[in-house]
C-alpha cells in the first residue's frame, strides 16, 4: 500500500465521488421513477417496479417473451453486481430496486444453504440473523466498490417500514425508515451519502391524518420519527419535490454522467 499525506490546502480539492442515495418511501409514491431519471441508469431489479420504463435492466428480458425479468435468488442478485463492477460498458448510475427485497432474498439463501430449507431453524433463538447479516454486508462492499472503481452513482430504492428509535431519557419509539432487517438497515444507511424519504405531506385533524395536497416531496432533514439525512460534501435542502430536475439542480457538479 503507498501512503500519501495531503496538505491542506490538497485536502480541499479532494474529488469527490458519485453520491450513493438511499431513497425510502411508501409504494407506488413514485421512487422508481424517480430513480430512472439519472444518467445513464442500469437497474437490478428485485421486483416489477421498473417494467415499462425505458431502463436497461438485469438480469434482462425473458429469452421468450422479451419482458423484463427480475432477480429470484440471492446467488443471481449477487452475480448481477458483479457483471455491473467487471464488464464493460457505459452505464454512470446503478439502481438497486429494490434494497429490502435484496435482503428478504439473503434471508432466504442463508435459511436453504445454513439450515436446509428449515425456516424454524433460521429463526430459532435468532441465529440465522448472524449468517445472514454477515452475508449481505457483502452488498455494502460490492456497492462500494462498484462506485469507487467504476466511478457510478448509486441509487438504492427502498420501502418504508418502522425501525427503533431510542431515547436514552424516556422509552423507545417506532420511526419511519426502511423495511428491512434492524441491523441490515443500519449498516446500509450509515453507509449511504444521502437518505431521502418521498412523502406527501399529511397533518393531524380532530384525530386524523389528512394529506395537504397531492404535491409528493423528498425530505432529506432527520426527525425524531424519521430516517433521513446527507453527509458532508452531499448536502440537499431540507424538502424538495419529488423531481430529479430538481434533485440534479442541488447536486451540480457532484453526480456521474
């Protein structure tokens, strides 16, 4: 390994690399499309929600009926990253549609290689969340290196669910976040540039939520009942509407392609 120190004045234009977006919402809010609409995009898709749009995707189309195939098993979704890091080609943004799907796929190929199909056995005392976590950080590393080497944007697409939230002065709550494993999803959103929730905004009437409008928005400001959130040098405002034109006007310069 060569070792070099910047000084500072070289460590203030270090380049910055492709932004990683984890993008959380409630189905059929519109992330997909959200997602389609970055440069150059290749999707692996995990489910449907990329049928019709005009996105290459992987696996690719069914030999015999052309229709857009999506990834069934945890070894597929596996060798789908690894064409996207070693093949050529000229794709700047890769799409993950969708993450959690991925991880119930991990799930699934740790309960038929570690315990034989036995679903109990998985679940029994929590132990097959050992194997299964240390198995889909090599998601996390995968994605790492395809941004690093191949100099792409990630997208990862995502849907909501609740996960702990903890108050070291009170009791613990329940906030909106992504539906996946407690620790997967803390490994995938501490690893991530940005965490975006698509949302339409709602407020409390006489004991009842009602939307404010039709206008969907992406918030990327944390909330006590809501994962969100940008890293130094990836900074968005706190609420955008859910347009990537708008996305891309905050993000001059930072993405790939």
């Amino acid at each position: 390994m060569q070792i070099k120190l910047l000084t500072e004045e070289e460590a203030a234009k270090k380049t910055l690399p492709p932004p990683q977006l984890l993008l959380v919402g409630p189905a059929k809010i519109g992330k997909s499309s959200f997602a389609a609409l970055f440069p150059k995009p290749v999707a692996i898709c995990t489910e449907a929600g990329m049928v019709g749009m005009p996105v290459p995707t992987l696996p690719g189309p069914h030999p015999e009926t052309g229709v857009d195939r999506v990834v069934e098993n945890w070894g597929d979704f596996l060798e789908c990253l690894g064409w996207v890091l070693q093949n050529k080609h000229d794709r700047k943004t890769l799409i993950v549609d969708t993450i959690d799907v991925a991880q119930r796929l991990c799930e699934q190929h740790i309960i038929d290689t570690v315990y034989h199909g036995s679903a109990d056995g998985y679940a029994a005392f929590a132990r097959g969340l050992i194997p299964m976590r240390a198995e889909f950080k090599r998601v996390i590393n995968k994605l790492a290196t395809i941004r690093d080497k191949r100099g792409m944007n990630i997208v990862l697409v995502c849907h909501a669910g609740l996960q702990k939230g903890e108050d070291t002065l009170g009791q613990d709550y329940k906030k909106l976040a992504g539906d996946l494993d407690p620790v997967c999803w803390a490994k995938i959103r501490n690893h991530c540039d940005q965490i975006g929730y698509a949302m339409v905004m709602t407020k409390v009437i006489e004991k009842k939520v009602k939307k404010m409008g039709g206008e969907r928005y992406l918030v990327f400001d944390d909330h006590p009942g809501r994962e969100a959130g940008c890293r130094k040098g990836y900074e968005m405002p706190s609420k955008i509407p859910l347009s990537f034109d708008e996305y891309k006007k905050h993000m001059e310069g930072k993405l790939s392609g």
